[in-house]
C-alpha cells in the first residue's frame, strides 16, 4: 500500500511543476529547477497531505509565494 501512496504523492508533484512552468511559461526542466532552488519541491513534499486537497491553481500559487519568500523573482 505504501507505494500506491508514493506514485500518487509523486504524480502530484509532478503535476504542480507542469502546471507552474505553464503559468510562467517555463519548460519542466526549468520550472523543476526553479523550485527546487527556492524551497518548492522541498514545501511540496513537506505539505502534501493539504496542498493536494487544493486545486492546482492554489497549489502554484502557494509554490509561488513560497519560493518568492527563498529568494525567487517569478511572481
């Protein structure tokens, strides 16, 4: 059971890196690696057990803030 819980955490995260890099028209290479750097990925695997219960729209714009507050300038 806890790999089924595993592939749905990582397919999420998944998710929420493609649907960052579309809202600021970034590759998934390069939105991975903007997060990464400012702390995203980190929050995203720290806090998912509530940022899934939210829509995609909520979650990247919480990666936003998040990031904003490490450092990062995508707004």
């Amino acid at each position: 059971w806890m790999i089924m819980g595993n592939d749905n955490k990582i397919t999420y995260i998944i998710y929420c890196i493609d649907k960052f890099g579309m809202k600021f028209n970034l590759s998934s290479k390069q939105a991975y690696s903007y997060l990464k750097r400012y702390k995203g990925i980190d929050f995203i695997q720290d806090n998912y057990e509530a940022e899934h219960q939210l829509s995609f729209d909520d979650a990247v714009a919480d990666l936003t803030t998040i990031c904003k507050r490490n450092g990062g300038g995508l707004s």
